[in-house]
C-alpha cells in the first residue's frame, strides 16, 4: 500500500473507492478534481452526486465546505456507502460564525432569504481553497476546480496556477440560463423559442430574474458574475434528451468570442423509509407526492388549505412537511417551528389509508421512482425536476422564486408534461382548498393528467436511457473525462 493510500485510509472524511465503478481508464494520481459547492441543500447535492459520477471513473474528488454544510451533504446523500464506487475526500474549511435563524413564514417574499448569510459567508473559503489548489498542483499533472456558477469569488485564485483548469456548473435548467443571459444582455430569444412560450410573453407573465429574487441576492449573483473570466469549460446538469436545444442555445448565447466546450451530463443520480412500505401497497400511478424542497416557508393558512385539498381529491397522498432548512441545520438560531396541521388529520389519512406525512428527510428519488407514484405537487426547483423526469413522472407546478418559474415554464408550456396549480406571479395569494383539490384531480384524474403522465413517461425512458452505456449522456460524462485527462 502507497503511503498516499494510507494516509486516505486513516482519514475518516475519506471514502474507500470500491471495485463495481464503471471500468474506465484509472487517471487517479495525475488528474485531481475539487468541487466547490454553494451552501444550500440542492446545490451541495448535486456537486456530491457529480463528484460520485467523476470519481467513479477512477479520478480522486475533493469535496468542500464549512464541516456543517459538509456534514449535511453526507447525511442526505441517500448513497449506501457499501455501494458507493467514490475517491472521494471532504475537506471541513473554516467559516465564521454565520447567524442561522429559523424562517419565516410570514416573510413577505419566498425567496430563503435566511440563507444569505451562509452565501456571503462562502468569501471564507477563498483563502483555503487557494491553498488547496496549490497543493495538489504540485503532486498532480492537472488540478480541475469545478464551482457552482454561485461561487466564482472564491475559486478565481486556481487562475495563477499553471496546472490547473475551472470549469462551471450550472445547477438549473439550460431554458434558465438561457432566459437569464439573453435578459442581461437585452437579446430577444429566438424565434423558435417564443413560439413554445407566445401565450406567456404576449401576456407579460414570463418571469424575469429581477422579480423572483431580492435585492441582496442579486447583489450576491452580480459579485460572482465579475469572477467568472477564467472559465475552460460549462457542465450542466441536464439532459440533451430533454433540453438539447436549449444547451445549444446557452452555448451560443454565452460563446463571446470563445469556444469553450460545454457538457450536459444529467440526470445525476442517487441510489428504506417507512414510507416505502406503505407505497407498495398502493396500485400503479395512484399516489401523489407532495413536497416543495427545502428552502419554501408555507404559511400556517396555507398548510391548512393543503391538507383539505389533499383530503376532498380524495387522492392517496405522500406529503414531505418539514420546515424550510436554516443557514447550519445543526445549530441553534431560534426555536424551530412546529407546523401545525388541522386537527385530526393525520389520523383521518391514516384510518382511511389515504396517504402519508413524512416530517423527516424524505427518500425523494425513490418515491418518484416508485411504480405507485403518479404524480408530483413541486415547487419546481431543478433538482426536483430533473428528477421527475428522470423518473417519468408529470409535475403539478407551484414555483415559489429564483430560477423555478422559469423551470415551471419549461416543463409545462415546451415539455408539455405539467399542470400548474398556481401562477407565480400570485405570490401574497393564499391558494384555496377548492383549486388545489381541482388540480390534483386533473393531474391524477383526467384525461389531460395522463395525456402529461404518458409524455413523462416517454420522456423518462429516454431521460434514464441516456446514462447507459451508448447513452448521450454517458458520453458527456465519458468526453468530460476524456478532456480532464488529456
């Protein structure tokens, strides 16, 4: 054994690279890739699942963060780790203490403003990072520094390095990005494009990134966009089956002059709860499930409205009712919320065997994967998208900020295997009991619901497809490799 490898061995952040990976050319030791995640769940999973993806081609992936936001990513990575093929080291940097406050469901936007801090917060890392950097560039042939798009700042040093490479990633949908450039730079989108979203631009209900998010967040957004001068190539998390135009699109759009290569390598996958028992009771395409992420407060009003929509649809129910994520989820910061639901009802859903409340971490890709779902009430935030598709399971859209009304648009109005549930620009709108049972019915029972669950179902085989051997997203994934290791 390497003193390398035992120096890994000894260190209990590090993950022991299994035998079942896919078999590829082993680069580890003349290739090292560090990940740069931004502190919020979404996007600290899906650099995690893209490290499990490069590392199981046989390249050594080092993970960072703060040791809470690290923690967090492990501990709802849903990976077993007797089946993870991962190189894979996570390096807990110093930050300083953050305020974590619990959320607010009367904050008179949706947008997780308590996160903030935690975003300003990532300026910490640059100097550890940095360091990093050097280091492995003096034992490895190449150094490659993949950032989410909202962590240019702190990766902009890897620049001054000779032997090391930056690449992008963008967490959203390609259409997301391709509307927020063609915004800031005042470019119509094409043709082609507007005739997909007509009705919606003609009305003036196409969401711009100035609505959906606050002034501080783009403030935030707008510092990163100065850093991002040095970039060597894009990977998105997406699919060409699904959004191929719109990754050709972004790429032209963005090209300045240049002729970075850009990789679309989705879905990203993960691999039991006590929800899964009572799902295999249920009949095929009978269960919807109902969560809107992480980062969305709900007020009590609205909850409560939820819970009767849910139980006059007279649909069976997976409902995830957890409070929105603070800035540490393990740390104080206020006293957690206790969401109330109207009296009775979870034994009223029990007794009929109705459906589920889940207040805890939620298996999501498991559930959408099961063969008893049949649909999905979301906020449309991407990852939770990406994973439906994958999954070819039809989307009820609620998006709440940030980049899910433009996802909702997406899925709905050019994929066509989405209902919306509620306008987004209707955001001080408490949504009635009466319209939420009306479209659930119609997603779960209505010709229209599954003329949308056979189009995701045709769309999920190729979705899934795609990250087989032979698939077009296997073959991103193999020519980022390729081009890493040249």
């Amino acid at each position: 054994m390497s003193s390398h490898q035992h120096q890994h061995q000894q260190d209990p952040n590090y993950v022991q690279k299994q035998p079942n990976g896919p078999k590829m050319k082993d680069v580890s030791g003349s290739v090292a890739v560090i990940m740069v995640p931004l502190p919020a769940q979404g996007h600290l999973n899906q650099l995690l699942q893209l490290a499990h993806l490069v590392a199981s081609c046989g390249v050594p992936v080092h993970y960072v963060g703060s040791s809470s936001h690290n923690r967090q990513a492990k501990l709802r990575s849903h990976v077993p780790p007797s089946s993870v093929p991962s190189d894979i080291r996570f390096h807990d940097f110093p930050t300083p203490p953050i305020p974590s406050p619990a959320p607010s469901p009367n904050s008179p936007h949706k947008f997780p403003s308590h996160l903030q801090p935690a975003f300003d917060a990532t300026s910490s890392l640059r100097g550890p990072v940095a360091s990093l950097v050097r280091s492995l560039s003096s034992v490895s042939r190449r150094v490659v520094v993949v950032y989410d798009s909202l962590m240019a700042s702190v990766v902009q040093d890897a620049a001054s390095v000779p032997n090391a490479e930056i690449y992008v990633f963008k967490p959203s949908s390609a259409f997301t990005f391709c509307w927020f450039t063609w915004e800031s730079i005042g470019m119509a989108p094409p043709p082609e494009v507007e005739v997909d979203i007509a009705e919606l631009i003609s009305s003036k209900g196409f969401p711009s990134l100035l609505d959906s998010c606050p002034n501080e967040f783009l403030k935030f957004v707008a510092s990163q966009t100065e850093c991002k001068k040095f970039n060597s190539g894009c990977i998105l998390n997406t699919c060409r089956v699904v959004e191929g135009r719109f990754v050709d699109l972004f790429a032209s759009a963005t090209a300045n002059g240049t002729a970075i290569k850009h990789w679309a390598i989705g879905p990203l996958r993960r691999s039991a709860h006590g929800c899964m028992e009572w799902l295999d009771k249920q009949a095929p395409s009978s269960v919807i499930y109902v969560s809107f992420g992480t980062t969305t407060v709900l007020r009590d009003e609205q909850i409560r409205e939820i819970a009767m929509g849910l139980e006059r649809s007279g649909q069976k129910f997976i409902w995830v009712l957890r409070e929105a994520d603070k800035a540490d989820i393990f740390g104080g910061g206020g006293e957690a919320r206790k969401i109330e639901l109207p009296q009775g009802f979870e034994e009223m859903a029990a007794a009929r065997e109705l459906g589920v409340v889940v207040r805890d971490w939620a298996p999501q890709l498991e559930i959408l994967g099961h063969p008893a779902t049949g649909g999905f009430l979301s906020h449309c935030g991407w990852n939770s998208c990406m994973e439906s598709i994958s999954r070819g399971v039809p989307i009820l859209a609620w998006p709440m900020h940030s980049d899910q009304p433009h996802n909702a648009v997406l899925i709905a109005q050019v994929l066509k295997i989405e209902l919306i549930v509620k306008d987004w620009m209707s955001q001080d709108d408490v949504v009635k009991s009466s319209a939420i049972e009306d479209a659930v019915k119609a997603l779960m029972a209505s010709e229209e619901g599954e003329e949308a669950r056979k189009r995701a179902a045709e769309l999920g085989a190729a979705a899934r497809g795609s990250m087989d051997e032979g698939g077009v997203s296997r073959a991103e994934l193999d020519s980022f490799i390729a081009h890493i290791a040249r």
